[in-house]
C-alpha cells in the first residue's frame, strides 16, 4: 500500500526549522545544534528517521520529536538502475549512495509532516554561522540555492539543479504533494531527492527564488568567509567535521591570528582528514 502523500498537520507556528537522520549520522546533531543555536532560537522540529532512543530523547530535549509514519518508499537496489546511471551516481554521490537513497527520500515526506507555516529544512552536515531571518523574508512558495556548476544555464534551461541542503518552502504547496509521490514511482531515474525536486520544478514551472550562495556555500568552492551555511558534503565533509569541527574553529583562528592570515587558513582547510 504506497504512502499518503497529502500534507498531514495543520499549521501550529508561523516560522520554524526542521532537520532529520538516522542512527549512522546522528552523531552530527550535537555539532548541528550548536552551531545552529549561537545564532537563532526559530523552533526546531527533529524527524526520526531511525535513530536511536538516547538520541531520539536527546531531541525531544531541545526541540520537537516527530516519530510520524515516515516509512520511504520503495526504494529500487542498484541492480534495478540503469548501469551507465548506476555508476554516474556513484561518481556523484560516492559509494554510500546506495545505503543513502532510502533516507535522502524520506525527506518529502518530513516535508509533509511540518506544522510550520513557513519551514526551512536544513541538513545536518551544514555548519550554521549567522542568522537565518533572511531565509524566512521570501514571498515565493519555495527557494533554494543552485548548484554552482549549473550557475551558467538560463532560469528554464532542464538542466538546472538545486541542491536540496537548504531548503525553505511554504505549507501546503502541491509540489512537495508530487515531490513525495514520485519518490515512490521515479526514484529509479534520479539519485537523490534534490535532483527529483529539481525536475518537478522544471516540469510545473515552479516559481522558486533562487537564494544567495551564502544560505548554501558548498565546501568544494572553497573558502568563503561570509558564508552563513557551509555545507560540507560528502564524505570527505563529514570527515572533517568529525576531526576539526568544520569551519568555525578555523575561523576563530583566523580572529586570533594578528592581521588574520588567512593563508594558514587555507592550509588547514585544504589538508585531508
């Protein structure tokens, strides 16, 4: 029996945050949650997608637990991919992409499950450094930020890709109804949840704004020190979260340093974990 694809809870709140995960990644949320807290207090919902019961209380703690039947659908196994597909997800994504996919489309359905009349989810390999107020000031129904690689191509161009680690969305729309529904029927087409939304986008002509890099820097472009989330993908990011903390710790010796050498900056950052 596929999954109810409808919204799910009314509006509670005019503004909040949601993030989610499971047992393999939850040991990011302490790390998330500190740096998220330094300079917000928007209400945070947590979605279970299947982490442990020390964690799950650990969240209840400091925000919203939603358990809610948040079952992905089915999810196709690589030798149900196209080969040449298989592989280039593979390149894109890494080796994890198989264990990844049947979380990454869970996502949608988090969407649906928010009682926010304004949300923006946030991933939890991005390292929040600043205020997120802005992120709520947009009238469109949904906004993200592009993916850099694409930054070439015309607002219409198929080929337009929105990275799916920042996203703020609006209650009630129909594309996240579709978004989630063709989880279930399509995911055999596209790697991750971001690459499908980017395709319902193209396809119904959603009006999106098309946010500042700075709401969603990927850490492969480098440094930028007026990034207010970094996202550090991959799993190169998450090693170096594990071992450095991300960026923050470098940016604070960089602070410390007379005049701020941002070339020992650079140093630490380019270094492999």
């Amino acid at each position: 029996m596929k999954p109810d694809c409808r919204w799910k809870r009314s509006v509670k709140k005019k503004i909040g945050v949601l993030c989610g995960t499971e047992k393999n990644q939850e040991w990011l949320l302490p790390w998330w949650w500190s740096r998220y807290r330094e300079y917000n207090d928007f209400p945070v919902t947590f979605f279970d997608f299947g982490m442990s019961d020390e964690m799950k209380a650990w969240c209840a703690r400091k925000g919203e637990l939603c358990s809610a039947n948040l079952e992905p659908p089915l999810i196709c196994s690589r030798s149900d991919i196209d080969p040449v597909l298989a592989k280039e997800w593979e390149r894109l994504y890494g080796s994890t992409v198989w264990s990844s996919r049947p979380i990454w489309f869970k996502k949608p359905f988090a969407f649906l499950n928010s009682s926010y009349e304004k949300t923006v989810w946030i991933d939890l390999d991005c390292e929040v450094l600043g205020p997120l107020d802005f992120l709520f000031s947009h009238s469109e129904s949904l906004a993200l930020v592009r993916e850099y690689s694409r930054q070439h191509l015309s607002r219409n161009d198929p080929n337009v890709c929105y990275n799916g680690g920042v996203i703020v969305f609006q209650h009630g729309i129909s594309i996240i109804e579709k978004w989630a529904e063709d989880a279930m029927v399509k995911n055999d087409r596209f790697g991750g949840d971001d690459l499908l939304l980017s395709y319902l986008i193209h396809k119904f002509q959603w009006s999106v704004a098309e946010l500042p890099e700075i709401y969603n820097w990927r850490i492969a472009q480098g440094l930028n020190l007026n990034a207010v989330i970094v996202h550090w993908l991959g799993s190169w990011g998450k090693a170096y979260i594990r071992k450095y903390g991300g960026i923050k710790p470098l940016l604070n010796s960089f602070n410390s340093l007379p005049g701020g050498n941002a070339d020992e900056v650079f140093r630490n950052l380019e270094e492999k974990p």
